[in-house]
C-alpha cells in the first residue's frame, strides 16, 4: 500500500451524525411497518377511525383528515366544521404532491429537521457525545412513527428549528418566514413565538435595541401565520376562532399540567389504569423521562444565563405545562407522548445529565415502545 493511498483513506469523508440518526430513524420506522400486531375489526376501525377504509400502515387517523382536506378543503361532505382543527399547511403540501410524493415530502423535511437539530444542538453548547445521544434520543422517542408518517410534528418543529437558526444567524426575514408558515402547522407551533418574545423582553430589560427589529419581524411572523389562517376561517365560516371552538367535537380539554402526568393514579383515571396497569405504567413512566430531561435542560440552560438560553428555557417551560394541560376527556395520556414528543430540549437534558449506563437504558425503553406503539398505529390500531 502506497502512501498516496493511506492518505486517500484517512480523508475519506464520514457521514455526518444527524444523517445515521435519520436513517435510523426510517429504519425503525420501517420496522414498525413490517410488524404485524394483526389489524382491528372492521367495526373497530369504524368506531374509531374516520375515513378508515382509506387507512393503510403510515396513512391512519390524522393523516387521513389531511388528505381529506387537500382533496376537498375544509367543507368535507358529512363531517361539518370539524376539520377545522387541523391546520392547513400540511393539506396545502398534499394538495399539491399528492398522497404519496406527499409522503416523500414528508421524509424530506425530516431529514431537514434532524440537520438543524444538530446545528441547534451545537449553538447552545452540546458538543461531542452529548450531542450526539441527543440525536438519537430524538430519533427513537416513543412517538416517532408521527414524524414519518403524514403528521404535522414533523412541520411545526421544521419551522422551530429553522426559525432558531435562522434568527442566530441573523437572517430575520427568513425567521420570519419560517414562522409564518410553522404556525399553519399546528397550533401549538405559535408558541414558538415565545423565544423572540422572551428575545425583546430581554432587550427591553438590559436597555438595548441590538436586533430588535429582526426579532420583532420572526414574533410577527410566527403569529402572521395562524392569523392568515383565523381570517380565512372569518371568511369562509364566519367565525375566526372555530379551530379552538371546534375542539369540543374531539372531547378536547385543557386540565392542570399534574393532572396529564399523574392521570393514572388520579381519581378521574382510575378505571382506565386498572383496565391495563402495566400498560399505563409504561407510559406515565416514559412521560416522566421526557419531564425529566425537560427540567435538567431548564436548570442547564437557567446556568448559562444569556438570552437566547433564557428564551429556550421559556419555550421548554410553556411546550411541557401544554403536552400535560391538553388531552381528550376521558382518556388517560390521549396523544401526551405525541406532544411531548417535539420538545426537543427533553432530549438534550437526557443526554447530557444521564451516565452512560442510564442514557442507553433510556434509549432502549424509548425504541421498545416506539417499535411497538409505531407497530399498533401501522396496522389501524389507537396509539398515541
């Protein structure tokens, strides 16, 4: 072997860690796609699916809606105004690519999401393993089959990352942009508004105007987006605000954040736990994983002191009190690991407080449920 080959062979490029998290991501996915856990009774999937007969592996429930919509808009025959609830720029993607580019798409601004992750990682100080654990923490978390398959997880944390890094970089205009369109998303993508907020409220503390104007242009462009779609509500419905009027039809209520996680244990959820205990073992204790790395990223962050840290440790705060607020009455963790699932900064506290031995006792625990509630949710089964 020559020298001049020896050399070649140590400049080889390596793929990046965020592209093995992605593609290990799909794989998992996959897997969950080729499990077969069986499929529901007709008269179940009826029960509980609208649009069931269209159902098939990462086409179920909410991914149906948004197929209904960008086939028929928000006046689907039959169903009334309820769709309204889902906001419109996943339909508006569909709409134009159609179910199955639409999935491609999907793919697509995942891979986007797990780039700027590793970038964002990076800027508030996650170097090294931590950083990479981060990544992968996200890439298993139980909730990752809504990231494939056509849900608008994936798009409201596209618009929060790309919104962050943008902003640091100094490029409000795009920031802005960024959050006009995150905020068609998903409602809870508005609450992204909370960092440039926090951002001016700084400002406006220690006297200085620094970039207070790009700042204030990623705030307006983040509720920009959710007024457009108010208006058009306005128009066409008569009333601006029947997304959150609407969530009556889905038995949708906001409770005190102690209430989403310890629901099994509660009164209220009592006979749900006793139905399955193992089962709601499982996931309250996998919600206070998440809840834990939650609070070690606040503490981290409330340590560096600066603004934009200050910011994120708002954002954290505000994500996690609406993933316990907000449920379905009735139902004990109804789509909590869903909302928990985005909250990225859950991911870096686990990553960097946890010893090595726990951080892979926690991935493992995260796969195992991911694989098997992505499985259930492939084949028509309820899992959120």
């Amino acid at each position: 072997m020559t020298a001049a080959t020896v050399s070649r062979e140590r400049v080889r490029p390596r793929a990046p860690a965020w592209v093995w998290a992605f593609l290990g991501h799909e794989v998992l996915v996959a897997a969950c796609v080729l499990m077969t856990p069986g499929t529901p009774a007709t008269g179940t999937l009826r029960e509980n699916m609208m649009f069931f007969s269209h159902a098939h592996f990462l086409f179920q429930y909410d991914s149906l809606w948004f197929l209904a919509i960008a086939h028929y808009g928000y006046r689907i025959p039959g169903v009334g105004p309820g769709a309204t609830v889902f906001f419109p720029l996943l339909p508006l993607v569909l709409h134009v690519t159609g179910a199955r580019v639409g999935l491609v798409v999907q793919q697509g601004a995942l891979a986007a999401v797990f780039w700027l992750l590793y970038r964002v990682l990076g800027r508030f100080g996650m170097t090294g393993t931590a950083r990479v654990r981060a990544l992968w923490l996200f890439a298993v978390n139980p909730a990752a089959i809504y990231f494939s398959a056509l849900y608008a997880e994936t798009w409201m944390m596209l618009s929060a990352l790309a919104g962050m890094e943008l902003a640091a970089s100094r490029r409000y205009p795009y920031a802005a942009a960024a959050g006009f369109l995150g905020s068609l998303a998903a409602a809870p993508a508005v609450l992204t508004g909370v960092i440039p907020l926090v951002l001016l409220v700084w400002r406006l503390v220690n006297r200085t105007r620094r970039d207070w104007a790009g700042i204030f242009a990623w705030g307006a462009g983040i509720g920009a987006g959710v007024g457009a779609y108010a208006i058009y509500l306005a128009i066409v419905f008569g009333h601006p605000l029947l997304f959150v009027s609407e969530q009556h039809r889905w038995n949708g209520v906001l409770t005190a954040p102690w209430t989403g996680w310890l629901g099994p244990f509660l009164p209220a959820g009592r006979v749900e736990y006793l139905h399955d205990p193992g089962l709601f073992i499982l996931l309250f204790a996998v919600a206070t994983l998440l809840l834990a790395g939650s609070v070690f990223e606040v503490q981290r962050l409330f340590r560096r002191r600066d603004d934009w840290s200050v910011a994120l440790l708002a954002y954290v705060v505000t994500m996690t009190v609406l993933a316990f607020s907000f449920g379905t009455r009735g139902h004990v963790y109804h789509s909590t690991l869903r909302f928990l699932s985005p909250i990225f900064p859950a991911y870096m506290g686990l990553a960097a407080r946890l010893p090595s031995v726990l951080y892979w006792s926690v991935a493992t625990l995260f796969t195992v449920v991911a694989l098997r509630g992505g499985s259930l949710f492939a084949h028509g089964w309820f899992f959120q």
